[in-house]
C-alpha cells in the first residue's frame, strides 16, 4: 500500500465522474482515508449512496455540458468543503463510431463532456485556487492521446486537447502554487464502452474485450493517488504491454504504427 494519504490528509478535494468507475473508486479510496471529498457526476442516486458511506464525502450532482453553471458548481464544492486543495478532472464518455457517419450531435456531445466541460470547471476552480494561494489541478486523460486508433476520432481529439490545455496552463499557474498532473489511463474495467456514444447518440450498450479484461478501477484508483501524491506532472497508468509497444512504435516508427493500425482490429 501506498502513503499516498499522507499527501491527501487535511486536503479537500473535488472528483467529477464520480458515480462510475475510476472517479467512484477514487472517491471510495479518498472516504476510506477519511478525506474530505466532494462527488460530482448527473446520476444522484449513485452520488448519494457514496456520501451515506462515507462521512467524509458530499454529493454534488452536476451536468458538467452545462458550462454556464460552471461558476455556480465551483462555488458551491468551494462551500461544501471550506476550499478546495485538489481538482480531479475525471468526467468523460468514449464513442463508437466512424468520423464519416457520427451525427453532428454525437460529436459535440464528445467535445463537451471530454474537453469544454473539464476546460470551463477548471477555469472556475483555477482562479479560485490562485486567489486563495495554491491547489492541484489533476486531469484524466487517456493513452488515446498518444497511441490514435480508429473509431476514437473525436475521443481522442477531446483528450490531445486537453494535453495542450494543461501543458499551455502550467506557465500560467505553477509559479503561483498551482500543480498540474495529467493521468493517461490505457485499460480500465469500468463502464466507459458501455455507455459509449455511437453515430447516432445512442449507448453503445456493450462491454469491450480490452476493457473487460482491463485493471480493475480501485487498483487504478490507487496508482493514480500515488501519481497525484507525487506531484507528477504527467503519467500512465494501466498499461498493457501491447499498448506499450503501440505507443513505443507510435513515436518512433509512425511509418509502421500507421501501417499496422490500419488493418488492425478496433473494437
Ligand atoms: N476505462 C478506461 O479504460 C479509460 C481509459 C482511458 C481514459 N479513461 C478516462 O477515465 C475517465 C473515467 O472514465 P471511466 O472509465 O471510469 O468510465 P465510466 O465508468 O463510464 O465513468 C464516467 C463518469 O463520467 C460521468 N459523466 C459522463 N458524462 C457526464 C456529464 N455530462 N456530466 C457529468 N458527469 C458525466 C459519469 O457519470 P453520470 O453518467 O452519472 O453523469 C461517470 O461517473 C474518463 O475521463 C475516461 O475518458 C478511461
């Protein structure tokens, strides 16, 4: 086990996602810890059975598409807990589709949940934490930033960009206290396929071979508090060894990674 709580204790920190998968196991880790958390995600129902066990942890549901109320959600995670020390950016949603066939809504649903929602929460909460001193804007991402396969068009757009956002950022904020970690996950067993969009806006409805076979989300959970506890600025978290030899060949060999993955199978 990790002394990752040292780092955390006494900290008051804010995950979005966090009714599913990695966010509701980083709120688990977080509450078993005795950390003060508060829980974000749409699904209030599920934000509540977390807060009725933990003491520790305050339910605040919240659409983050809604980027007007981005000001109003800060404030009030800022209230619940008396300041906020760390953010973690973790609300997101994968596709299933192809570029040519998404409807236009599909794709901005994509851009929203993945990109513009976390960008104007951070914006909130990163001016809050300058005024007050200091913070840690922590940010899910994903391997998709590094390793481009098709069907993730859009996905992987969102999730580059967020790379850029943050890296641009960090001149901004660090030499005022502000930490900035992003967190690339490859495999995670969560249900991220499941509730995929697809061309026309449904769910995808389907749980993908990798991610069934994927870490489970407490262990993730767990490395990804170590990560943050380090002030790492960026890392990854599980990936497989055919994911390590993907990005390996992405970066030195994009003749050959472009090749193979046009024939590979993408689920
Ligand atoms: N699982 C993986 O293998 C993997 C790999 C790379 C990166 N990631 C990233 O890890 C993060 C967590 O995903 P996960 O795998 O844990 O998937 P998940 O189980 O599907 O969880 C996604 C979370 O995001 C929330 N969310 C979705 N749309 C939202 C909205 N409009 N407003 C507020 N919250 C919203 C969901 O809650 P509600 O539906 O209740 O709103 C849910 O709590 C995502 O950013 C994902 O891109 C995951």
């Amino acid at each position: 086990m990790s002394n990752w709580t040292k780092y955390f204790n006494g900290k008051r920190v804010w995950v979005t996602g966090a009714s599913s998968g990695i966010g509701k196991a980083l709120v688990e880790a977080l509450g078993e810890a005795g950390v003060s958390t508060v829980a974000s995600a749409r699904r209030a129902d599920r934000l509540s059975k977390l807060a009725e066990r933990y003491e520790c942890v305050r339910a605040l549901p919240m659409d983050i598409t809604d980027f007007e109320a981005s000001d109003e959600m800060a404030t009030r995670a800022w209230d619940l807990l008396g300041g906020l020390d760390i953010l973690i950016n973790n609300a997101g949603a994968s596709h299933r589709f192809l570029f040519a066939e998404a409807e236009p809504e599909a794709i901005q649903r994509i851009i929203d949940v993945n990109l513009a929602g976390p960008m104007h929460l951070s914006r909130a909460v990163v001016a809050r934490m300058l005024a007050a001193g200091g913070g840690h804007l922590v940010t899910i991402t994903s391997l998709a930033a590094r390793i481009q396969t098709p069907q993730r068009t859009v996905y992987t757009a969102a999730k580059m960009a967020l790379h850029g956002l943050f890296d641009s950022l960090r001149g901004e904020v660090e030499p005022h206290g502000v930490a900035i970690t992003l967190v690339a996950p490859g495999f995670v067993r969560t249900e991220i396929s499941e509730s995929a969009v697809t061309a026309d806006g449904d769910a995808y409805g389907m749980t993908g071979e990798q991610h069934a076979r994927g870490m489970p989300p407490d262990l993730c959970a767990q490395r990804i508090l170590t990560g943050v506890a380090s002030r790492r600025r960026e890392f990854s978290v599980a990936v497989t060894p055919l994911l390590r030899y993907a990005a390996f060949v992405r970066r030195y060999l994009p003749w050959l990674y472009f090749r193979l993955i046009a024939k590979a199978k993408v689920t």
